[in-house]
C-alpha cells in the first residue's frame, strides 16, 4: 500500500503503549484523521521532535478504508511554531483555533478550514502583541465562517428583516445570529450596542482594520464567540481549549 502524501498540522497527541504516539492531524487533502506514529517515543525514531502540537509538515498516511486509526509513516516537518508557546495569549489562541479544527471540521478533504488554520496560526506567530487579542476573535470567526456556521448579522436570522448595525442588535446563537426586534422578544439574546455590533461585523467579515475593543468588550466578544461555537459547532463534547482562551482571568 502506498502512503499519502500531504500537507498536515498536528492539532493533538496521546502517547501509545511505551513507544508509540497517537496524532490528530488536520490535513489539506483528507479532512482531520487520527493516525498512529509508531515508535515515536523511541531514541532514534525517524519522527524525533516533530510531531509537537500545531507543527505544520508533510505526513504521508497509509490510509485503509473504513478504518478510524491510520497508520503515519512519516512527517516531513516545517514549521515548529515554537513561538506561539513563548506568549500565553497566543497559545491558548492557536489552541482554541486546533480545537475547534479537531471537533468541528469533518474527516473529509477541506481544503480552506485547512489554509484557515495554517494561515491563522501564521498569523498568530507574527501579529505585534498588542493585537494578538483582538486578532485571535478575527481568525476564529474566519474559521467558524470557512467552516459553514458564520452567523446572519445584515438580516434578521428568523425572519430574514434587513437589520441597521447603526442601532445595535440582539444576537442570538441558538437562533442563527442576529435578530430584529420583532423577533427579540422573548428570545434570550446579547444586546449588543452599535460599536460592538460593528465590531462584530468586521471580525465576522474579516474585513478592513481590527476593532478597537476596550478589554472588557474583548471579553464579552470572546464569551460570545464561544457560546456560538458551543451552540453550533460543539455537539455536546468539552472545549476546554476554547473555554481557556475565553476565560478573562487566564493566568
């Protein structure tokens, strides 16, 4: 059998036996697959350091149908991202970003969730400090979009209304998004005023420069966005790398 080679991002690892490691890679060609390295953990294993989480390479699977554990035959690193690690924001930002990858993107070739999260990551590694916050919401919110679950924020989720972002809005997870006033009532919703639902909007759009946000509405669009994931993309399983990023008291 002949490996597949492609490009891959390790998004998580679990240690197999005294010797072997378990890796869940988001892959350019197939979708997220879990394969198993064996011998990784051995002195001299051809893999050496680089099946760390969010390194980026070329892994060549020997892919069997029907099967949930392929076999990693190699992995051609890349990129080590080591600098992610040296900021708490940006590594719990970048694992937020892995996690939602893991649970949300289907075992399937999708070839933009991928350059989303390699991009993102990338992104991440170089932005100037001070941005890292408010860039992390705009690189989630690309992710989720890429992934098929941007929310409705220019009409009204249940009704379809043209909204006016100049008058702030109700938004709603477990409806789709925003609602018109109309339909707010008695939906529980996070009102949001004009500055934060254009704030909003240009983190969902990925358009033009990043929002200015005070700390505090930082942290109200964090909370937000993980309430979006939760409701839409979670499907019950724990986040624990989103609800640490989301967390204003990460230490």
């Amino acid at each position: 059998m002949a490996p597949v080679a492609t490009p891959a991002i390790v998004l998580a690892t679990l240690r197999y036996g005294d010797t072997s490691k378990i890796v869940r890679l988001a892959t350019r060609d197939l979708g997220v697959q879990s394969a198993i390295a064996k011998g990784a953990y051995r002195p001299k294993s051809s893999f050496g350091a680089a099946l760390q989480v969010l390194s980026d390479g070329q892994a060549q699977l020997y892919m069997k149908e029907g099967r949930e554990l392929q076999t990693l035959g190699a992995f051609d690193l890349t990129r080590l991202r080591v600098e992610l690690a040296q900021d708490l924001d940006r590594w719990a930002a970048a694992n937020a970003m892995a996690e939602v990858m893991l649970r949300c993107a289907p075992p399937a070739p999708h070839p933009a969730a991928f350059d989303a999260l390699r991009n993102g990551l990338d992104a991440l590694t170089l932005a100037p400090r001070m941005a890292v916050d408010i860039l992390a919401l705009r690189l989630l919110w690309q992710l989720v979009g890429v992934l098929g679950f941007a929310p409705s924020l220019e009409a009204c989720a249940r009704c379809g209304a043209p909204l006016d972002l100049r008058l702030g809005l109700a938004f709603s997870p477990r409806d789709g998004g925003a609602l018109c006033p109309a339909c707010a009532i008695g939906h529980p919703v996070s009102r949001l005023g004009a500055e934060d639902a254009e704030g909003l909007r240009r983190l969902v759009a990925g358009d033009g420069q990043l929002p200015l946000l005070e700390p505090k509405q930082a942290a109200a669009h964090r909370r937000l966005l993980a309430r979006w994931v939760r409701e839409h993309l979670g499907e019950g399983a724990p986040l624990p790398a989103l609800e640490y990023w989301q967390d204003p008291h990460r230490a």
